[in-house]
C-alpha cells in the first residue's frame, strides 16, 4: 500500500476529476448508475460477442471509472488496472472463458477481469464492495484459478494447466497473463524456461507496461524496450532465445489491435510470448504521470496518522549511513511498502539498490555485501520475505553473514489471506545461526538497528512493530540476544511477552489486578531465536502459570519453544498468538476477539486456570 | 549420491581402470605418490605462475587422479570435477585468489580449486580425506568465500562482492563459475538480470558441459547448442538479451585457450559472461559416457544394502499409473536422489516431468496440474523443497491443490551442512492447510500414498523414511490425519513417536522396563500437522510424564505442538529431537548420542525425571 497518499492526495483528487469528470456526480445512491448502460448488463465473457467495437471502446470507459470509484472507496491497485482495460476485454472477447484458462500473474490487475465475469457490482456498488478482493479466488467465481498475490507464478501454474490438459486429452487454450515487472521474479523465469519446450498451446501475454511497482530492474528491461523501438522486430530477443514463437502489439490499449492479435494466436499449436505494449495508470492523467504513486493507493480521504515505524528507520537509516559509507539498502521491488521513499533513496544514491522483484537474489546478494565488507540492510515485508526461505537457511545463517533484514508488515493485519504476515516468527525463528529480534518500543528498535549495522559476525532480523509506542533510552549488545526482562514483578502468573505484545501484557495485568486480585509478573521478550532459560526457569518460584503472547502464528513460533522448555517443570504454560490458518481481510479487531488477544478474554482464561 | 552405483560398479571399475591405469598402483602407504610430482608442490595458486604450459597439462593429469582417487575411497562429485580441471587451473593461473573471488556455483566442482588452495592431501592422502568437505567452506580456506551446495547463487553473491568492492573503493576481479545446469533456477536469472546492470568489474563463467544432474531441461539450452554450433557467433544468444558482452570458448578443456580467454576479460570494467564448452566426466571414459550415473558416486566397493524406500514407491507408482493415468511424476532435477531411475522414466514416458533445477516451479508447476484436473507427485529432497517455501504455502497450501509432495532424505545424516533434511518439519507442518504425514512402516507409506492420490480436495506431504521397516497391513483415510496410534498400554511415561522413530520407543520402553520397572505407553504418530488432541489429554489419566521423539530440529518441529497443547495440564512433558544448529558430516550415531537418541541414555533421562 503506497505510503505517499497522504503527501498527494490534493493533488491527485483534483486531476482524476478533470480525467474522470463524471464518475461521482452519475451515481445515485442505490449504487446503479445510468452512465454504467453497457457494464451493468455483462453478467459474464459472451455478453461481449454481441458488442461492436464502439460498444468495447465505451465499455472500457464505463470499467475504467468502476476501477476510480471502488479504488477511491476501499483503496487498492489503481495503475495496473487502468492499464489492462482493454487487453482484459479483448481477452475474454476472443477466449472462452472458463473453458479457456486465463491465469493472471499476482492478480492485482484482475479488476476488469472480474467485472467481466459478474462481479461488476463489487466496483460500483459501494455497498457490495467488500463481497469481492482485490485478487482472483476461486470461491468468487469459476473465471478465477488461483488465489495468487505473490509475483512470477502464472506461467508455472499456466505450465501445469497445459500438461493436465494434454494427458487428460482436453483442448482448450492456456493464457497466462503477465506483467513486465513480474518477469524479474526467478519462478517467472523457470516458467518460461520450461514452458518454451512444450510442444503445445500455451499463450503468454506479456503486459509490458514499462513498470514495476517502482521503475523496472533488470538488463532484460533493455531488451524489452529494444523490442518496443522496432515494433517486436529486433533480433535480439530474450523469449526467442527460449525457443518462444513471439508477437508483438504496440498499441496494447487498442481493443481492435489486441483482439485481432489474439484471434491470430488462440488455439496455437506451440507456446507463444505475445507482447503487448500498454501504458500503466491509462485514462486517468495523475496515475499516468505518478506510475509508482498510483500503482496501489489508499482509500480517498485516508492518511497515515501519527508516528511511523518507516519514518523512524529512515531517519536513523539517513544518519548510520552519512557516518558509515560502507552501508547499503536493498529493496527487491517494493519500495513503498517499506517506506523507501522517493527523497530517501535519492538522499543515500548509488547505496540504494532495488534488485527487481526477486528476493531469493535481494537475501544472497546481501549476504554477498556482507561477506564482500558492506554492510548490508535488506528491508523486507514479512510475507515477501518467505519468498527467500532457502536463502535465509543458506546464504545468510550458514554462512553467517552478518547482514541486517527488516521486516515490515508482520503481524495481524486485516490483509488478503494471500499477503499475511504472522508466519515469519516460524520460518526465521528456527533456523540455526540467525539472531531474530522483536523491539518492544521505538527506542528498543533503534538500538538493535544500530547494533545490527554495527557487529560484523552474524546475520540479524529485526521484525518492525506496526505501532509505534515509546519507552526509555535503551541499548542493545550481544548479551541482550537472548535475554528477557521483567518489567514488573508479581506472582502465580508471569506474561511473557514477546516483542510489541508487551502492551497488551500491561492490560492484561491491570485487567486482572482489578477484577481478579492477580497481580502477574510482565516479562518483555525481544527475542525469539533464543530463550532466556534461566529466567524461565527461575520463575518456578512464586508462580504456577506462564502466559506467552506473540503477534504471530502459534504454530512454531515463540510460545511453542517456552512450552517446550518449561515442559520438565511443574509450570503450567499458556501460548497466545494466532490458530494455523489463513484469515482472509478479516479484521485485527474480529482476529484478537478469536485468538483471546484481549485483556478481559486473557485474563478470564487466566484466573481460570489459576 | 547415485543410487546406481551398486549395478553398475563392476563395469565402472573396469574402466576406470582401463583410463587412469597408475592411479591405484602408484601409491605408497604414506600418501605421498610419486606420480603426483607437480601437484604435491603445489601450495598456493601462485605456484602455478612459474609451470609450462606442458606441466600445467600434466598437473591436470594428476589432478584428474587425485578426484578419481578421493571418489573411489570417500564417494562424491566425479562427472563435474573431471570436466573443470583445465578450467580451473587456468582460473588460478590468470586470476590472484584470494585477492580476485571466485565464486563456485554449488560448489560441488571445487576440487580442483581444493588441490590447487593447499588442500591437495584431501584427494590423495587416504588418511586426510575426511579434513576436508567436498564443497568451499571458508573455514577451510581464504580461497573458499561461501559454504555453498544449492544451486544458482553464484551470480548472486558475485553481484554483492562487486557492489561492495565498488563502495569500498577496492579494484579486485569478482568470478562466478556456474554451470549449465545451475542456469534452469531463478536465482540464477535473477543474478544474470540484476547484474546485467551493472557497470563494473563481474565476470560470469558459464561452464557448458550439456548437462545438468541428468539431462539439461529447459528453452535457454537450444539456445546454448545455437551458441556452441556457432562458436558464439549466433546473433540468438540469451545473454545478449540481457545486455552481457560475451565471450565463447569452445575447448573448454584446454589449459592454453582459456588462459588466453581469462587474459583477455580480467580487469574487465563491465559485467561480461565467458562461455566454456567443457566435457562432463573427461579423461575416465566412463564417467563421459555415464554422465548421469558419474555426477555423484558412492565409495568404490559400497552399495545399497537391502529394501529401499525408493524401490518400494517406484514399485508402488507403477500400479497406481497404470491405472490412473492422470497421474504426473514430477522432479526437479535431481531424479537419482529420490530414486527416479532411467528405467522407472521410460516405464512413465511423458507423465515424467523433469523441470529442471528450480523447485520454485517444481511446486506451483504441480499446483497447476492438480488445479488442472491432473494427480501430481512431486519427488524431492527436504533439503531442496526448502527453496520453495513460499509456493508450498501459497500454490498448494492456500489454495488447497492436491498435490502429493514425498520429501525423501529427511531425518538425521551424516551429510554436509549445506544438505541437512532436518528443518522441513518445521517449514511444512506449520503451514495452514497443509497435511503433512510421517510414516513408520512401508505399509503405512503406501497406504499414505495411496489415500493421497485418490483424494482430490487438498495437499499432502508424506516424509519418506530412510529405512525400511515393515508392519502390519494399512489402510488410511480421512480420519487419521489427526489420529494417533496407542501401541502399547503402560503407564507414568508415554512416549510419543513420530514417524520412523516408533522404533526407538520399541527399544526405550525395553530398556525403561528393563531396568527401571516402569512400563511405558507407547504412541505412535504419523502426522505432523495436526495433534491427535483428545488422545493427548486423556493421558492425564495414568500419566506424569510424555516424552515425544521425532527425526528433525526441535525447534518449530513435533515435539514442541504437543509441549503447547499440553501446557494447560499436570503432565510434564520432554522433546527429543535435534538442536537447532548446523551439522557437518557428523555421523548418525554421534548425533544420536548428542541429541540423546538412543535407549539408554533417553531411559535415563526418563527415570530421572520420574
């Protein structure tokens, strides 16, 4: 979600009303609008047959609004879907769908797609938004494939439709759907590797719409743009190299265009690459002009408020790195997310490297950095950074270089099931030789950052809280790594409480002096690779219950190695945190209720037990 | 390591024999050879500066025996070593390790770089073999840079080492060595993409020698044999398209040409990529005629010993394909490790998809085909199907694709560091979603298989044991995904036994009789991913104690779900399993000391405790 709304959302109102003039003045209050005539009568692809050219062009105007309005009502992706209007109804004007497979990569551009497919209620029905994502899933419709949120997936999973397909003696066409931003992942380039010696229908749209969510990354953006100057006709040519038959469309907001090219490769008897040329954030001139801005926006009227983890980091980032040249930034394509701003990457310059959306390469590169001499800080979103599980296992903690991750995004959040935060205590927390710590408070997370910049001996991964609260002065050292503190001494029970938890062990605590007459040790826990075992163990004097809290998956996460240690002792250990599963948009409030993340629910368990 | 070994070793020794016919006479028992006159002086690269190119040949000759020398009595990479001898003497001849990097991709080609780094003695002193790995391990040397063995980082690390040379103000050469096969995974293009970029000093050897582990899978090798039928002049040439300058050798096993071609890029002032043509497996006529079977073999004389878990699930695959023929055996590039044998391949014809070393869309690849309406089964190594993580919870997880994944070589082993199968417990069973079953019989895996097949609503993975033990009859169903098996009635101590090590509980609960008394309740459990919760706590009832047992790392494993659920009870309850640490080459048995693994000493433990 883009952190730059708040700077310019004057600015952008005022141009998309210029742009989209009509779409809030047509609307009455019942959520149908008279201006939506062609839109509001698609209940799926094949309404599109009877439609002339004229009628698609209008079409794309009438979607093109529907994408403003459900994007300034709920937030979500605003460039890229105004980008493929056209290519979406030429797909699905020429494809049969669903017998015909059209998988799109990631999904964030589904919009059209979907609206097409009978969910145009969900974009100009405000009342209806909710009922639909912003990705593709297949419990909304039988046009989606796959729940997908994650990058560089579509031609693997087009690769698999094709070969079931082929054994199961079936005949339809196969389309993988794929932005030029998407191809900087590695899967996407196994996909295309494999896919090209297919010997069998399978057609790869490449959306080339010269962005990635920031700027493109990468020396095949060079060829890319070679291909678009020759009209497709340049000899050097990366999917050709592949073995790929290839077509290029130049106008890829071009309904006509698009369908004839389409028409010419459907029912194809070998993979193809059909290149098509679009211009992101189309038909609204503010996403035109602020690509990077405008590809994934906040609700209208919505601003960050108050003080923020990304505003912190960079500021203490801006000044470790005027003291220390030996310091660089790696971002794998997401720069927004993790508050890498426009000024901040132009304040710290070629010390700034975005490798494209690839973070399998950003972790191994950085342990590169580190064992080359830098001092490398990888900033990362929880969900993303499992993308690089092998390469936390090998490069970073095998290895032990000593480089620095942030992880931003962790934590429950009211996200897509596809981009959840909560399983990174998991999947960094039990790898060997990998120091992960959890700050409390602001001043906590400064000192683990400085201390992390500054050892030289071991890789570190510090998950950013999403509040930010402040405590005392604090400094970190090597001691600290596997060190509780307690915050407040009390008996029977001790809340253990890991990272920003702490805050809710203080209502706990409150909740049960009141109502209970249980006063509860707090025990602050800003590490989750090691326990503070003697502390642990120490605490079979004066208490019979232990309580963990964590904002995170309980399974295998940080209550789960407290239970485990504790288990030969006579304590009796309670884990708080998150159920294994997939919660999709649901809120934090809804997901604490579940979880007991409450203090009266906490504490009635508590003096339960007790 | 090559499971053919065993039918094929008297042939392999015949001719092995036939083509480095000195190489086991001229040995005396002091391990110095006469015939190994120019290596054994050997003690930095620098001591290359001062050889003929005549006594650079013969070195390669000596070094060519010294590899057959260390295979034959310790097991390990033939095919890749034999093929890069000239390579890499002519790399340490033009380039100045450690002051230029070379980076080995993998790393399972390096024993040229070994004996050429001081490490001679490893290869032709029998009593030394074990000083070194058969990987770069900078504990080892200055010259080695990474602990490496997954493929494709090369480029990766190199990009980190040239980017902080160029902060840093140093001048050295920066070298990835990959090979062909390396080139089918992600990273690897991630590298070549981000690198392509740069405008400094990064110099790629791509070492060509047409295969991978087996046979090379994927588009870009047509590329490759357009560029080698050319002598690097086709105008097609996928490095082009990334905007590499490029370099092509054809005699890649020729000291002189690529001394010359070395000569020629060091101190290059852009990224360039130098293409060597090589023979895999030259000078034993073998191993280039075997190249499959020669790229990892097992000490001469040793040989599988008894049933296999791989021959019973070939054996197994093959009913089931018979009879289903939407069944797809799927692997990525490493068929010999998970037992997929020439044999067992043209038996499945085209329902056998190698997709080349990329587990990434090895994964979403079966998603799709699950998704499609195929029965995919995904054959891979623990320590591989780590790098696809993130498509373990995303394609198959989240979306529930019924895929069946069988992890092989997972559990305890004597392997390197880079290759444990111990975390996969960890980063499979705390997916949502995700069934994940440990056998401990072989009638228990087949009915495991069998169940996961035929359902068609969501993933399984089935943690393939390494020993064979057999047991009654087994059907499975639904229902025993969270079921666990009481096999014995005792009282005091349960123990609950994971997978394979129900066999260890057999021999705890004899040695806990034996000699304490106590008759232990025995449980096996055959799944990791969720707790048979009401048996769990009806041991209240009899017992003080439960002690679980599983064959991988404690932390965010087996042990530590039940600790947790058990919390809230009296019962105390202790884990057996693995530390959380990095293990290298340390034998099964010393491990199983370590961890307390063996029946005496965890009866002790138990005992003790009650």
């Amino acid at each position: 979600m883009s952190l730059f709304f708040g700077n310019s959302s004057s600015v952008r109102t005022k141009e998309l009303e210029c742009v989209t003039l009509a779409y809030d003045t047509c609307w009455g209050d019942t959520g149908v609008a008279m201006a939506y005539d062609i839109l509001a009568r698609i209940t799926g692809p094949r309404d599109l047959d009877a439609l002339s050219l004229g009628e698609l062009d209008r079409l794309a105007g009438e979607v093109r609004d529907a994408i403003v309005k459900r994007v300034d009502a709920v937030g979500g992706h605003l460039g890229s879907n105004l980008g493929v209007v056209e290519a979406t109804i030429a797909l699905h004007r020429v494809f049969d769908s669903p017998r015909d497979r059209i998988i799109f990569d990631t999904s964030h551009q589904c919009y059209t797609h979907k609206m097409l497919t009978g969910r145009a209620y969900g974009f100009f029905d405000e009342s209806r938004m909710d009922e639909i994502s912003g990705f593709t899933n297949p419990e909304e419709s039988e046009h989606d494939w796959f729940r997908c949120g994650h990058t560089s997936t579509s031609i693997s999973l087009a690769c698999g439709f094709a070969k079931a397909r082929d054994i199961l003696g079936q005949t339809h066409n196969v389309v993988a759907f794929i932005g030029d931003g998407c191809l900087s992942g590695g899967e996407a380039f196994e996909g295309l590797d494999n896919s090209a010696t297919f010997k069998t229908n399978l057609i790869i749209i490449l959306n080339d719409n010269e962005m990635s969510i920031a700027e493109d990354q990468g020396g095949i953006y060079g060829n890319f743009a070679e291909l678009r100057a020759t009209g497709g006709r340049s000899a050097r040519n990366f999917f050709s190299t592949f073995g790929f038959d290839y077509r290029y469309v130049e106008n890829g907001n071009s309904i006509a265009d698009l369908i004839e090219a389409f028409e010419q490769v459907k029912d194809i008897d070998h993979p193809i690459v059909v290149h098509i040329h679009t211009t992101k954030g189309k038909g609204v001139e503010w996403a035109e002009r602020n690509k990077e801005e405008a590809h994934s926006v906040k609700a209208k009227g919505s601003s960050p408020s108050g003080e923020t983890y990304t505003a912190i980091t960079r500021a203490r980032m801006l000044e470790k790195m005027a003291a220390d040249p030996s310091i660089v930034v790696v971002n794998a394509g997401t720069p927004g997310g993790a508050g890498i701003t426009a000024d901040f990457r132009a304040a710290i310059g070629d010390r700034y490297v975005d490798v494209g959306i690839c973070e399998q390469h950003a972790v191994t590169f950085s342990a590169g950095l580190a064992c080359g001499g830098a001092k490398p800080v990888y900033f990362v979103a929880s969900t993303f950074l499992q993308r690089a599980y092998d390469q936390i296992v090998q490069d970073l903690a095998l290895n032990q270089s000593p480089a620095t991750v942030l992880v931003f995004q962790a934590g429950f959040s009211s996200i897509d099931a596809t981009h959840l935060g909560v399983f990174d205590l998991a999947y960094t927390g039990n790898v060997p030789g990998l120091t992960c710590l959890a700050p409390a408070t602001a001043e906590q997370f400064i000192a683990m950052l400085d201390w992390s910049i500054d050892i030289a001996d071991r890789p570190v991964v510090i998950r950013v809280p999403d509040k930010v609260v402040h405590g005392r002065e604090a400094v970190f050292s090597d001691a600290d790594v596997a060190r509780f503190e307690v915050k407040h001494e009390g008996g029977d029970v001790a809340l253990v409480a890991l990272g920003p938890t702490l805050e809710l062990a203080g209502l706990v605590s409150d909740e049960l002096s009141a109502r209970y007459g249980i006063v509860p040790t707090i025990i602050s826990a800003t590490t989750y690779s090691a326990l503070d075992r003697q502390l642990l163990f120490a605490l079979e004097d004066g208490h019979r219950l232990v309580v963990t809290l964590e904002n995170g998956v309980l399974y295998g996460g940080f209550g789960e190695k407290v239970a485990r240690v504790l288990g030969r002792t006579p304590l009796r250990v309670l884990c708080y945190g998150g159920t294994k599963e997939f919660v999709d948009r649901v809120s934090t409030k809804e997901l604490n209720e579940r979880y007991h993340l409450e203090p009266e629910a906490l504490a009635a368990d508590i003096a339960e037990i007790l």
